[in-house]
C-alpha cells in the first residue's frame, strides 16, 4: 500500500547551501546513493543518506530519533489530528499539520486553494494534508514566472527530496492513442504519484488496460523550464487538490487569471471540445483516491518536519536530533 515520509532537521534553512544537482531523481526516496543536503535561496531543501548509509546535511551526520510514526493511504478519510511543528530552528515552527480530510481535498483553479480560504497564494500556511503545495520554479526556471507568486521558493524546488512524499513527478495522461491527442498532467509529490499509476486512473482512459503504459507515462517534475516546453505551467492548472499539493493540469490551456492574485478576476474557459467525461472521470479519481494521512488516533503532540526517508513507503515523522 503507498505511503510517503516526512522528518526535519534540527537546523536552520539558513544554515543550509544549495549545491547544483544534488536531488535525487530516484523517486523521491532517500537511499545509500542519494546526496548530501542542500538549500535554495528561498529555503528549498533537499537531503538523503551518504555512501555510509547514514542520514547526512551538508556532508555532516546527523542523528536520527523515531518519534512518531503515521501512514498515508490512498483509502484513507484523513486524519483530524492536528499538530504543531516544534523548535525555534526547525522550518515552519509554530505552524500545524494534520486536520484535512478527504471530504475537503478538492480546491480550485487557482493556486493556493484548498486551504479554506479565498486568497490566491500559498505563503505562510498551515499543512492540513502534511503534503507541501506544488513547487513550479527552480533556479533555472525563465525570469518571466519567477516574478509571479506560484514561484514563491518558500516550499524548495521541484525535484527536493526533503519535500513529504519525495521530489515531485509527473503523471502525462494522453486521452487517446490517436493524433492529435488531448493530454491532462498531474503533479504531486513522487509517492502520490506512483499511487495514483497503480490505482484506478487506468479506468478513464477509453482504451483496454493493455494500453496503459503508453497512456499514462510518470517521469521528474523539474519545474516550468524553456528547454522542456511540455512540463505543466501554472497557467495550465483546471484542478488543485489537498491543499494545493496536487495539481490537475491540462496541456495547451492558458488561463489569464493564474498570473493575478486577484480573485475577483474570472478564469479562463475550457475548451469547448474538451471531453468533460474523461476530465470528470480524472477528477473524481483523484479526488477519491489521492494519498491521505491515516487516522491513527494518536494525541495532538509537537513535531519537527524535514527530510523524507522513504524506505519503507511509509509516512514517518522523524526527529533529527542534532548535528554529530
């Protein structure tokens, strides 16, 4: 059954240094080959064990606590339990995780929603899902997004591993085998990602499941970059879900309202020959089955996030203790 992880470093963001392509592409799971932490201007991290088997930040060691653990389903209702990140250095200390539940995991069109709020925007927000929102920009991303507020680096980049599920993938669903053909992105964390390719997605396409690894194709989310023009952009976003950490995207839509913050400005239509049973199809799909916390009943206790430590496919939350 699919799950993800999260864990933090006892650190602060600031203390930590971006060093270029030290993500690992592998999945979003830390292992023996992943590298050494690392951090983007705006806080982006990413993080993994050393040849030594060992978690490592910065070519450090770092101790490593269980503290408590929790799971992330696909079945699951969601988790009421709501917590607070703890300790003056960790990142986002004071804010809570936990509370969403599936019946509140679909948003908007804009990015931002699925919190229970109107603003457009992500900054300075609780996680009610755990999962982080949706990171569209990395350092290479073209100055014309990086004006805008999708790209706030609050939440990392793209391909971090320290992000709760792993660096980010994406899931390209092509609606038919025929050319042209109309085809719908999916964003999210890779664990979300790999759940959603082996659940119930395969039943929307309109072919026979023989078909589905030429109609559903997952591969690394970098970002929004000039070089890979087929990547989702946030101006291609017709669906948002738990809290903005999962993403709908739909190829060759432009919606004008995505560049604004002002929610008054209406979006932009669908195409009129969109086939809106196969979007709703997908929709409900996700809806139903993207990853949730269990509930565990566990008390509401403090917590530190921070680096995944995937292994186990399970969602962790680990307390890394201090630097040794």
């Amino acid at each position: 059954m699919p799950i993800v992880a999260l864990s933090t470093p006892s650190i602060e963001w600031s203390d930590l240094e971006r060093r270029k392509g030290s993500s690992s592409s592998s999945g979003g799971r830390a292992s023996s080959k992943s590298s050494g932490g690392s951090k983007g201007s705006g806080g982006g991290l990413s993080g993994g064990k050393g040849a030594s088997g060992k978690l490592t930040w910065k070519g450090k060691k770092v101790k490593e606590e269980a503290a408590t653990r929790k799971e992330a389903t696909a079945s699951s209702d969601g988790d009421p339990t709501v917590s607070v990140i703890a300790g003056k250095n960790q990142a986002f200390a004071g804010r809570t995780v936990g509370g969403g539940m599936r019946r509140d995991v679909f948003g908007t069109r804009a990015y931002g929603s699925g919190y229970g709020t109107v603003e457009k925007g992500t900054s300075n927000h609780n996680f009610p899902y755990y999962f982080w929102p949706v990171s569209y920009c990395s350092p290479d991303t073209m100055a014309f997004y990086r004006a805008y507020y999708f790209c706030n680096e609050e939440y990392g980049f793209p391909k971090d591993n320290i992000r709760p599920g792993g660096a980010q993938k994406v899931l390209t669903i092509t609606a038919s085998d025929s050319t042209p053909s109309t085809k719908f992105r999916v964003v999210a964390d890779s664990d979300t990602i790999k759940s959603l390719y082996d659940g119930n997605l395969v039943d929307c396409l309109p072919r026979k499941k023989k078909d589905k690894k030429k109609l559903l194709k997952s591969e690394d989310y970098e970002g929004v970059l000039e070089e890979k023009g087929d990547m989702p952009k946030p101006e291609q976003a017709i669906q948002y879900y738990r809290g903005s950490s999962v993403v709908l995207s739909l190829d060759g839509y432009n919606n004008s309202a995505a560049f604004t913050e002002d929610i008054s400005v209406p979006d932009t239509p669908l195409p009129a020959d969109l086939n809106t049973a196969f979007l709703e199809c997908l929709n409900s799909t996700i809806g139903r089955e993207v990853l949730l916390m269990v509930n565990d009943g566990a008390p509401a206790i403090s917590l530190r996030m921070g680096p995944a430590n995937l292994g186990l496919l399970a969602v962790a939350i680990w307390v890394l203790s201090r630097m040794v």
